[in-house]
C-alpha cells in the first residue's frame, strides 16, 4: 500500500509522516532528503549547481545508498547532514532538474516494490505515485511554516529571513517545469495552520481505517 503525502516546503510533513509510519507500521520515506543529498553531496565536490547538465550526471553517477531510512554516500551516513541552511538555499534550484527529478524518482520506486510505504514530497500523488492507495495534500501559510522553522531552533536565520526563503522556495515549486508542486484533484486536503500532529495523523488514520473496510 501506497500513502502519498505532498505539500510546500516546512508544512510538516515530515514530522507527520513519521509519526504516520508509527501509528501504521509503513515505512517512511522522505523523497526530500533523496534531493538534498545530491544537494550536499554536489556542493562537497564543489559542482556548479547553476549547470543542470553537470549535476544531472553527477546524481547518476553518486555513490549512494538507502538502508533502514539512512542515506549513505560511498559507505557514509549522511542524514543528519542534509538539512543545513546551505542545503536548504540551494536544494530547490537541484530539484528543478528533470534528470535528477527522474533519477529520484526511480529510487523512490524501487524502495517501494518491497514494502508498504508512507511517502512525502511535491510530486508524489501526481507523478511518482499517480495511482496510490490514499493521496493527501497538507497545506499552511508561509508565515506559520517560518514560525514552526524558527521554534525548532536548527537554523541561524531570522523569522524573517526563513519566511523569505520559504516564500521563494514556494515560487520555485509551483513553477517547475518538471515535478512542480500541485494539488491532486483526489487528495485528501488538510491545512495544518491550527492542527496539532496528532489532529492531522488523526484525520489521515481515519481515512485509511475507512479504506480498509
């Protein structure tokens, strides 16, 4: 069974997610983090990110791995290195990339032939997984996604400055030529600007629970 959660940028869904793989059992997979690893592992080799062509065929050609929600490059895990403000600077602009798009997609497709999966990005329900089980769409304003950003304390920005980059992070997504973020015409709808974790892995849970009858 396929979960598709998409959503822009510091909505939650990843704190969601995984609370959703707990309360499931579904693995969690964040395609995120698939693109801020080519992110980080371009910027350690010092790729001209502004050359699509170059950084396409640097992702082809990386070292990675994915093992029990970890990401490796060349034997080494990097998870908790992928969420630097310098990542988060550049990752949009590496996502926007069809070859690299495509590269992502595959590994997100291959994880899920093995298992029963929770997954969450942009594009999920409306090109990685057109046909999943349950398709949900979370949604906040860029001023409540600074604000949870700046209250987890993990960045050396302002509130303002986060709610910039978000603002512009937004614009990027929605205007992609390849994966750009878009509503599913079935996705289950919540906006999460008033709603706990729990009061939206609550309404998630209760559609599958209502699918599994």
């Amino acid at each position: 069974m396929v979960i598709a959660i998409d959503g822009p940028a510091g909505v939650g869904k990843s704190s969601i997610s995984s609370e959703l793989s707990r309360q499931t059992g579904f693995h969690y997979l964040n395609s995120g983090n698939f693109y801020r690893a080519v992110t980080y592992s371009a910027l350690s080799e010092q790729i001209d990110l502004t050359q699509q062509n170059v950084v396409e065929a640097y992702a082809a050609s990386m070292d990675f791995s994915y093992k029990d929600g970890q990401i490796y490059l060349k034997g080494k895990d990097i998870t908790h290195q992928l969420h630097s403000d310098k990542v988060d600077a550049q990752v949009a602009q590496v996502s926007s990339f069809r070859g690299v798009r495509q590269w992502v997609n595959q590994r997100l497709r291959e994880i899920s032939h093995r298992r029963d999966i929770i997954v969450e990005g942009r594009d999920i329900a409306t090109v990685v997984f057109p046909d999943a089980d349950l398709k949900v769409f979370l949604d906040a304003s860029p001023e409540v996604r600074a604000k949870r950003r700046f209250d987890q304390g993990v960045s050396g920005l302002s509130l303002e400055e986060i709610a910039e980059g978000i603002r512009n992070r937004d614009a990027i997504d929605r205007s992609k030529e390849w994966g750009r973020l878009v509503r599913s015409e079935d996705a289950l709808y919540v906006d999460t600007s008033g709603l706990t974790i729990e009061e939206v892995c609550a309404k998630v849970v209760r559609k599958i629970q209502e699918m599994q009858r």
